[in-house]
C-alpha cells in the first residue's frame, strides 16, 4: 500500500469523529483530556459520544454533505465503525487530514477483500471462497467443504449476516442469503480459545501492540475478557509478529482490533479486522499506561506513542442490556470495580450498555468479581 503522510497535530485541534456509539465515546474522553477539541457525526441526537464533545452534527452517514461539514470543522478525522461510505470519506480527505485514509475501511469493511489481503500477506486465516450465486456455493462447498459458515461480505456484526452450513440441507436455505448479498463461506475452525490483540504505529511508523488477551462469546457477542490471555509464550509471540506485518503492510495509522483463533498451543490464525479500537481493548483504560483510545488519538494526530505496560491482570466484562441496572445495584458491594456506563438512551437486550473492568494478581477472583452479574449470561 502507499504511504500515508502523517501529520502532526496538537491540541487544542479539532478531531472529527464519524459514529456516535461508545468507542467514539471513549476516544472523545481522552482526546477532550488532553486538549483537543472534539466533533461528532451521527444520526441520533446526544449519541454516547456526543455526550462528551463539543458538537455534534445529526445526520446519517452516507450524508455526504454533513460529512463535509464535519471535515470543514476538524483538522483530522476518524471513524469509530467499518461501513462509511468511502467515496464520501475521500471528498472529504480533501479538507481534514485521513490518517486511516481509505484503503484501511476498503480492506476490513469487505471479508473477501480482508481474507485475500491476510492470505497474500502470509498470514493463516480459515480456508474461504466467494458466494453469489447457486453454481458458486456448490464451488464454494467443494473447496471449503462441512461444517462452515456463510456470511455477507459487508455489513453484519454479533452474529448478524451469517448461517451455518453444517449439511446440504443447509445449502437450500442459503439462497436466503447469498440471494441478496455477495457472500463468503468459510471453513468452520476447531479451536482450544478466542483471542485478539490491539496495534498502531506511531508518527515514527514505530509498531505499538497491547496484550494478547482471551475472549468469551455468548450468543456470538463479546461477554468476557481475560488480559494478558492464558496462553503459551509460543501463541503470544505469533499473534505480535502477525500484528506486526499487519499494521506495517496497511500502513496502519489509528488503532487496529485483530481478531484470532488459538488452535493449539503452537498455532493460531487470523478471524477477522476491526479498523478502529475494539470492545475487547477496553481494558487497558485502566490496566496499562496507556489505553487503546490514547494510543488511537494520539497515532492519528502524529504524536509519539511509548511501548504498552500491564502491570496487572485484568478481566472486563461487558453489560448487556439489564445488565445495566443490575450493575449500577451492585456498585455499592463492589468497590474494586471499574464502571463504566455508555448514556444509551434505551436499554434493550443484547445490547451493549457499558462494561466492568477489575484488576488484581488472581484470574479465577476476578471472573468470580465479575460474575456476580448473573443477568443476560
């Protein structure tokens, strides 16, 4: 990929930020601490993010003239979720800077451009072919074979977008699927744990990563994470060397979420990028000098970026729905607890309403902390 310049900008600067929800949030707290001024682009009105900032422009986000305004009030912009319209993004890159630019949201925000950029790259990823019509999924079922999963290239999150295919009864049913959208099927992976790890590069193009750490799902949606993850040395030093070549071969500028799969103790491989700070990086608010959304403000506005410290463990649990309320009763027992509430205006189930992060020397105590929020498990 070409070089992106990066430029350096000190507060108080105006960042502009494309998404309202919690990582926008997050990114607008320490960006405001530290000086900068922020701006926010999103639908609706006193979104999470915009709670915090300094405006916010309320327009859906393939508004191109809204983004344009957004761009003529910010001196750097970023987006805080994959589906922006590019085309738009690149009008207004003419007028902030893009430190992500576009390519970054080309990759990431369509699986088959991801897995052929993680496959030319050297990386292991899951074996994959392209969906979009009847003769394509019997292709695709012969080169990929049972069980695997079909999923539409863009769009979809926790577990949106996408079917098992474990039989060729399955396959009758995936016309439902491809026959709206290009589609990938991927081979369904046998693994011991999930896992993911955080990574920038700094104004000097130096790599930056954070821990890896283990993940828990629950109804395809992140529930737990363990930091550092308890796994071998072997599996840790991979999953940093493959976040290496990553972010040097994207000419990575803001924070990457690199999702993997630990096969065994020797091996794991590459499910999927997220190309902004990730709800497993929420941890390191508290757990290491500095957070994933420090390290994101200051990689897009050319500062420089010291090497990650975890002093302790932690485990962050997120807060589902009712999770919510039950969690705001409990904080009175629960000193050791880091809260955090997002201001979502409804609480509805399965959604993401905050997290709690513990830290201390005892794995098992600090699931056992975190437990006690029996609510949506």
């Amino acid at each position: 990929m070409s070089s992106n310049s990066i430029k350096t900008l000190l507060p108080p600067a105006t960042i502009g930020i494309v998404g309202g929800g919690q990582l926008g949030q997050m990114m607008a707290l320490i960006a405001k601490s530290m000086g900068y001024k922020v701006g926010i682009l999103d639908p609706t009105p006193q979104a999470p993010a915009s709670q915090v900032a300094d405006f916010q422009i309320v327009a859906e986000y393939d508004d191109v003239d809204s983004l344009m305004e957004l761009a003529d009030k910010s001196d750097v912009l970023t987006y805080e979720f994959e589906n922006v319209d590019e085309d738009a993004l690149l009008k207004a890159k003419k007028v902030a800077e893009l430190p992500q630019g576009v390519d970054l949201l080309h990759i990431t925000g369509e699986r088959l451009n991801e897995k052929n950029f993680l496959r030319q790259a050297g990386i292991p990823v899951t074996n994959f072919a392209a969906v979009s019509d009847e003769a394509s999924m019997t292709d695709a079922i012969k080169e990929v074979g049972y069980p695997a999963i079909l999923k539409t290239v863009s769009g979809g999150y926790d577990g949106h977008g996408q079917m098992d295919i474990n039989s060729p009864q399955d396959i009758e049913k995936a016309v439902e699927l491809y026959g709206k959208a290009q589609c990938i099927l991927e081979a369904r992976q046998s693994f011991i744990a999930e896992a993911s790890v955080m990574v920038t590069r700094d104004v000097n193009g130096k790599v930056i990563t954070f821990s890896l750490v283990e993940n828990r799902h629950k109804n395809h949606i992140l529930h737990t994470t363990i930091a550092p993850g308890r796994f071998s040395k072997t599996i840790h030093q991979k999953a940093h060397d493959y976040a290496e070549t990553i972010a040097n071969k994207l000419d990575l500028y803001g924070v990457l979420g690199i999702e993997l799969f630990v096969i065994d103790d020797k091996d794991l491989m590459v499910n999927e990028l997220a190309p902004r700070p990730h709800n497993s990086g929420h941890y390191t608010i508290e757990a290491c000098n500095i957070s994933q959304f420090e390290a994101h403000i200051r990689s897009i506005c050319g500062l420089p970026i010291p090497q990650i410290a975890q002093e302790k463990p932690a485990v962050m649990r997120n807060l589902l729905g009712a999770d919510l309320t039950l969690a705001r009763n409990l904080l009175k027992e629960h000193p050791e607890w880091h809260f955090h509430d997002y201001g979502k205006a409804e609480i509805r189930p399965q959604r993401k309403m905050g997290h709690v992060t513990v830290l201390g020397d005892d794995i098992d105590q600090l699931l056992k902390s975190t437990d006690m929020l029996k609510g949506e498990n």
